[in-house]
C-alpha cells in the first residue's frame, strides 16, 4: 500500500501540476509510479468534459473554446510533455546521425524545427477542437484521448529499448516493476480504447485504431532514428497521440 500510494504522489508530482507530498524518488516511489500515470489523463478529461459541458451551458463560440481546449493539457501536464515534443522536433528536423540526435535531445536551447514542431502541433489542435466545437458529438471519445495517450507512454517506458542508460525515461524504467507496469499499462489502454468504441462506435474505432498504428510508427522511429527511448521521445508520442484522438472525435465524430 505503502508503494502505491507513493507511486501516486509520484506520478502526479512529476506529471501534473496537483500539489503532492514530495516523497522523493526510492524504489518504493517509483516501483509502481507508471501505473498511476494515466490517472493523469484522467484528471486531464475530467478538465475538457467540464470545460466541454461549461461551453455548451455559457454559449461561449468556438474559437475560445477549442483555444482553451488546446491549453488545458499543457497546463494540468505543466507543459513536461510538449517539452519533449519540441526537442524530438529539433531532433528530428536536424537529420544527422542518431547519437547527434541524442545529444541535440538533452541540449537546453530550443531551436527551429523544435519551435516549428511546437506551432505546427498547437495550431493543428486548436483547428480540430474548432471543428468538434461545431458538432461535439463524441466527447467521450476526446476526453479518454488523454488516457489512452498516457497508457502509451507508460507501456513505451517499460517496454521499448532505451537509447541510454541516463535520463527520465531510464529513471522511471529502471526503477519500476516493469511486468506490472507493463500489465497495468496494458489494462489502462484496453479500456480506454474499449469505452471510445463503446461511447461513439465510428469516431472510438478510428481514433483507437489510429492511436495503435501511430504507436507502431513510433516504435520504428526511436530504434531507426534515435537507437532507443528517451523521456523527450515519450512526451512526443504522448503528444501526438492526444492530437490524433483528437482529429478522430472532430472528424468522424
């Protein structure tokens, strides 16, 4: 009880912005620490449900709505993963070999293709939830996005190749009990991808399924371009996946 509780307040301490008790980072913090992760996702489609419900209630029109929408994640996350995605954008913009692009991953500037990315993610964002603004009818589908997208991540941390035995994502891997987490991640996005289907069948398939390839697709970028996971590559995939939930609800919603 002792760990789960601790992996609680760890997960929630590193991956959001709820205050916590900083019980600092032991074997008994981090064992299960990536099986609460997705109870992030949680806490971020609690937000977009209320935000969504508070939109249709006030009246309020679509460009502050989906400008909002776009900006909750970011913020309940404390910007941790689109952090990430900045410097896999830098990373992957830079096309040099993949130990250039390691060491482009842990440099502290930001750079062009990083800013490109960031845009290009944001803007993409918000012009989707302009889109499911105009007929939200799977907000379901969008709220559990968050989930699923951190069920990813945890499983992707526990289960894929680490590129180098330093990091966030070699800190929580290594010190993690990898067949529970990898189990519990599993769990996590079964379900989610379960009551998407379930609450829209057209808009639920094709974001689950989309989420699943874009998984594979990712798999092969880290070991073909980077030789491994990093932490930054995580938040990339985590990311990525929300927006294509996202694209999925407003479209085939």
């Amino acid at each position: 009880m002792k760990s789960a509780l601790g992996g609680l307040a760890t997960a929630f301490s590193m991956y959001s912005i709820l205050p916590m008790p900083q019980l600092g980072w032991s074997p008994s913090t981090m064992k299960y620490a990536m099986c609460f992760f997705p109870l992030v996702g949680v806490l971020c489609g609690m937000a977009a449900w209320l935000w969504i419900w508070l939109c249709g209630a006030a009246g309020f029109g679509p460009v502050l709505f989906a400008a909002v929408l776009t900006l909750l994640p970011v913020i309940l996350s404390g910007g941790i993963h689109l952090d990430g995605l900045i410097d896999t954008g830098d990373a992957l913009g830079s096309h040099q070999s993949p130990q250039r692009r390691l060491d482009i991953l842990k440099d502290p500037h930001v750079g062009a293709f990083g800013i490109i990315f960031c845009a290009a993610c944001l803007l993409l964002t918000f012009g989707f939830a302009v889109q499911f603004s105009a007929n939200p009818s799977a907000p379901l589908v969008l709220c559990l996005g968050y989930v699923l997208a951190r069920g990813y991540a945890s499983f992707a941390i526990v289960s894929l190749r680490l590129a180098r035995s330093t990091g966030l994502a070699h800190a929580f891997a290594d010190g993690a009990d990898r067949k529970a987490v990898r189990a519990v991640s599993v769990v996590w996005t079964a379900a989610a991808s379960a009551a998407m289907i379930l609450a829209a069948p057209l808009a639920g398939t094709a974001a689950a399924s989309a989420a699943f390839l874009w998984f594979l697709i990712f798999r092969h970028i880290c070991y073909g371009k980077f030789g491994g996971l990093t932490g930054d590559l995580a938040g990339f995939l985590l990311c990525v996946t929300e927006l294509i939930v996202l694209a999925c609800a407003a479209v085939a919603g």
